[in-house]
C-alpha cells in the first residue's frame, strides 16, 4: 500500500523514533511503501534548530535519526505531477491549508493514500470527499490487521 507522509508525521517520527510513528516506519516493511515530496526534506532543514532543540538530541545524532527515516521514505519531485492534478488538489485544500496542497498532489499523483497527524486537515479532506487519508491510529490498525 502506498503511503505518502506529511512533514508533521515526519517531524514526530524524529522527535520520538520508538513511538507508534517510528513502530509504523520501521515495522511496516512489505505492507507500506512511504512517499514523500523533495520539499519536505527542505522543511525538515528550515526546522532543524527547533527539532534539535525539542528532541534534546545533539546535530549528530539527530543527523543519523534523520537518515535512518528518509532512508523508509521514496522521494518523489513535485515537478512530475501533472498541472491538471495540482488544481483538484488546490481544490481539494481550499479553506483547510494550501501548505498542505504538495502532499494531496503527491497522493492523488501515486493512487496513494496521504498519512497525517494533522486533524484540521484530515477532518478537512473527509468533509470535502477525499476518503484516502488516514491517522496514526488507523494505519496502526491497518498494518496490524495485515501482518
């Protein structure tokens, strides 16, 4: 099943590996393929001080955590997703968060399902009729079921 992760599911995994979100990462191998676009990584670059700061780990080893995460993760280019998939995408997160609209582009692109911790975009997509978005808990359950 693919998967394509937010940074907010990203930034929790490095702040705290052995929780669920690193359990899914890890653990999940031939169940889920995670997804994520290259502008991510630049985020996760623009947070790096504050990350630090929050997961009270040192530059080097918070540099290996980093790696051992993107290392789950296929990174795909923004730039590969066709125009037409970007609009019913904008569409998609009008009124909840257009930060947000590279991940649905990305999800739509793969027939991929999106992971997130954010609720406000979650509740957002299921009220505007996009149902392959999923919590924690429920590709928790997901993986779970399948193993």
């Amino acid at each position: 099943m693919k998967i394509v992760v937010d940074t907010n599911i990203i930034f929790s995994c490095l702040l705290k590996t052995n929780g669920t979100i690193g359990d899914l990462f890890f653990n999940s191998d031939g169940i889920f393929e995670f997804y994520s676009c290259t502008y991510m990584r630049f985020e996760i670059d623009k947070h790096w001080l504050k990350i630090m700061r929050i997961s009270k780990l040192s530059d080097e080893q918070l540099t290996e955590v980093r790696f051992k995460v993107f290392s789950k993760i296929n990174f795909i280019n923004e730039e590969l997703i066709p125009e037409k998939i970007w609009l019913k995408s904008e569409e998609l997160v009008s009124g909840i968060d257009l930060d947000d609209v590279d991940f649905i582009a990305l999800t739509k692109y793969l027939n991929a399902s999106l992971w997130t911790g954010d609720l406000e975009l979650y509740n957002g997509l299921k009220l505007n009729g996009f149902k392959k978005v999923f919590t924690t808990k429920e590709l928790f359950t997901i993986r779970n079921y399948k193993m």
